[in-house]
C-alpha cells in the first residue's frame, strides 16, 4: 500500500505541476496579445486576468509584479528566436540558412493564423524595461543578433562584420514586419509569398549590373510653428528609443529643456504627440518618393535616392522617423488610420518598382513584397545608428542598403 500511495502523491504532483505550466503559458500569451496591443507599460494585471479567465489575484500568484509578466513573455520571445535561429544554422550554406529561417517564421505565423498557437510578444519595449530586467533582456536581445549574423558564417573581415551585421538587422526586421502585412494575403497563399519574400531577400531589387549612385534629395521645407519641429524630433528620438510608454511627456520636456507646460502648449495630449510624429515621419517619406521622382531619371535611380535620403535621416538621428513599435500605444482607429497611411506609401514604392520593371531598370519582383521589405529598412534603421556611426556615412547607406537593394548575398559593398 505505501508504494501505491506514493505512486498517487507522484501522479498528483506530475498533473500539478502540468496545470501550472498550462495556466502559466496561458498568462505568458494574455501578456503577449496585451503587450503587441498596448506596449508592455500599457498591460495592466486586470487586462490579462480578463483575457484568461481569471482574477487579478491568481495572476499573482504566478508573477508579482507586471514587470516580472513582462520581462517573462519577452524572455519567452527571445527563447524561441533563438530555438528558430538554432534550427536554421544547422543547414549547410548561407542560403539555406536564411531560407529555413524564413520558412520557420512563416509557418509560425500560418499556425497563428489557424488559431494552432498564439503570438509572442514584439520587443519594442525592451528599453523601457527596469533594471536588472532590462540589462538581462538586452543580453538575450544581443545573443539573438550574434546568432542571426552566425547564418552568414564566419566574416573573413572587419568589412564582412559590419556587413552580416547590417544583413542581420534587415532579415530580423523583416521577420518582425511580417505580421503588419501578412494578413492581406489567403492563408494558401502563405507559400508563393514565402518564396517571393526569399527571392527579394536574395537577390535583391536592382538589375544585374546596376550602380549605386543616388542622389542626395533636398527635404528642406517651412518651419511652420517656431519650436513645433524641434519638439517632434525629440520626441520621435525618445519613442524610438524607449517606446511609447517608456518615452514619458517629462522626458521629453526634459530632453529640451523646458517644462510640462511648454508640451501642452504645442499639443492637447500624449496621443496627439504620436499622431504628429507619425505624420512628420510619413510626410518625410512621401517628400522623398515625390522629389525623386520630380527629379527624373530611371525608376532605379529615383528608388535608390528616395532610400539613401531616408536612411541618411535615420542615421543622422538628428531628424529621424518613428518606428511603428508606437503603433501599439494608440486607440485602435488612430492605430489603423496610421498603418493605412504606412500602406499608401508602401503602394507608392511598389508602382515605382513595377514602372522600373517595365523600364528594365529594377529586377521582375513581386513589387508589393519588395515594398514592404524598403519598409522595414527605413523603419528600422533608426536602431543601426551606433553601428552606421563607426564608418564613413556614404558607407554606412551602401551597406544597409544593399540587403535589400542588391540582396542579402550580394558582397560588393564589403569591397
């Protein structure tokens, strides 16, 4: 009998402890779908109980405070980044690498879609966490990223590292875009834009033989209200920075040098801070796509300007663009009225790559694809500008822009 009674104690223990980690990856997913919704300083306790079925004290009783929640469903997040990554080195080249890489992601994200798996949580607001979260999660961050570049191989130099890393970066951002414009697409589409997402990932946009010789594009205009532009650029600094949440109106008040008072003079609230940085960013964007394209020459050429122009800002960081990690800050209809903005642009870049086509100026690519690959890069290039900052800047815009414009295989600019 004691034996059979120890059995039992074994079996309750085992189905114990098999709940708890059930309803603790059940928190960890309400956190992930609070934190991609409303950043990870917006997720309230009460919001996840909801969306789990609980009450707030049982969700305490698996993390204490909402810092711990999280920091865990971003450790979750980094955890199966590198367990994607792990499986993806394991193919014999380069190609193949990034390939399964991608492959991985897409299948992720079609098992979402089939309702087989939640999402993680984005890491925007790694930045924004508290110490000592914050220093563990940006180590976890830094792994992902070695392991990423690792998909290349080892760089036989110094100018090879400066480029897996920037290919690195791009692929990663491309991975994290997808979910802005996947669902456009059939689920039994998922395929054909897997392979035409590789293509443009490999072999890039531009012809066989085409030079790198953008122009610089003069996006100088009026100032409009005195202090309103300086203001914005701060802001945008520190929302790219930090995130929505984390980028505080004292910060920024702050950053200027000037009090609470001065925010409110130029804007009612913090939302409508967001809402204008994101319509200087698009309206940046858009001054690019047009002036290039008033400046004539090949679809290639206007293409390759808008892109250098805009990854010169992005670098600068004097007057850079905000990211759509933002995005997940603002009310729903602000949210969608600021994403279909992103989408118009993204259209625009994909009329310029099919009239390049045409021309025989850009290679044949699925256009609206390649469009959002050019995204991502602008999108993201903000967070690049430590690394631009090592090189020369001419350098640094050829390098970055490579991945996409000539692919992620191409090595002319480590020439």
């Amino acid at each position: 009998m004691p034996a059979m009674q120890d059995g039992t104690d074994a079996t309750k223990t085992e189905q114990g402890t098999r709940r708890f980690r059930q309803k603790r990856d059940a928190i960890l997913a309400a956190a992930a779908d609070a934190i991609n919704e409303q950043s990870a300083k917006g997720m309230t306790f009460a919001d996840v109980a909801r969306r789990v079925g609980l009450n707030t004290t049982s969700v305490t009783y698996y993390f204490k405070r909402k810092e711990d929640l999280a920091a865990a469903a971003f450790e979750y997040t980094l955890d199966r980044l590198m367990e994607m990554l792990t499986t993806a080195l394991a193919e014999p080249t380069p190609q193949a690498r990034v390939a399964r890489y991608v492959a991985l992601n897409m299948n992720r994200l079609a098992r979402i879609e089939r309702g087989e798996e939640t999402a993680f949580a984005v890491l925007s607001d790694l930045r924004a966490m508290e110490e000592p979260a914050r220093s563990t999660l940006m180590a976890g961050w830094q792994k992902v990223f070695r392991a990423t570049r690792a998909l290349w191989g080892p760089a036989p130099s110094r100018a090879h590292t400066d480029l897996y890393g920037a290919r690195a970066h791009v692929l990663l951002e491309n991975t994290f875009w997808l979910p802005l414009w996947l669902p456009r697409y059939e689920p039994d589409q998922y395929d054909r834009v897997e392979a035409r997402l590789f293509d443009v990932l490999a072999h890039g946009i531009a012809v066989a033989g085409a030079d790198w010789s953008p122009a610089p594009i003069d996006l100088s205009g009026p100032e409009g209200e005195p202090g309103r532009a300086a203001f914005l650029f701060a802001a945008t600094r520190l929302i790219n920075q930090l995130g929505y949440r984390g980028a505080s109106v004292q910060r920024i008040a702050a950053e200027l040098n000037v009090t609470k008072g001065s925010f409110y003079h130029h804007l009612d609230a913090k939302d409508d801070l967001v809402i204008a940085c994101y319509r200087r960013s698009f309206d940046t964007i858009t001054a690019a796509q047009s002036r290039a394209d008033a400046a004539g020459g090949s679809q290639w050429h206007r293409l390759s300007s808008a892109t250098a122009t805009l990854l010169d800002l992005q670098f600068a960081e004097r007057s850079p663009l905000l990211r759509t990690t933002a995005l997940s800050g603002l009310p729903h209809d602000v949210r969608d009225a600021m994403v279909e903005r992103s989408n118009r642009i993204a259209r625009r870049y994909a009329g310029t790559i099919m009239d390049g086509i045409a021309e025989g100026s850009i290679r044949a690519v699925d256009a609206l694809i390649a469009a959002q690959t050019l995204m991502a890069i602008q999108n993201a290039a903000f967070d690049m500008r430590k690394w631009a900052s090592t090189m020369p800047r001419e350098r640094a815009i050829a390098m970055y822009a490579s991945t996409i414009l000539y692919g992620l295989f191409d090595d002319r600019m480590a020439g």
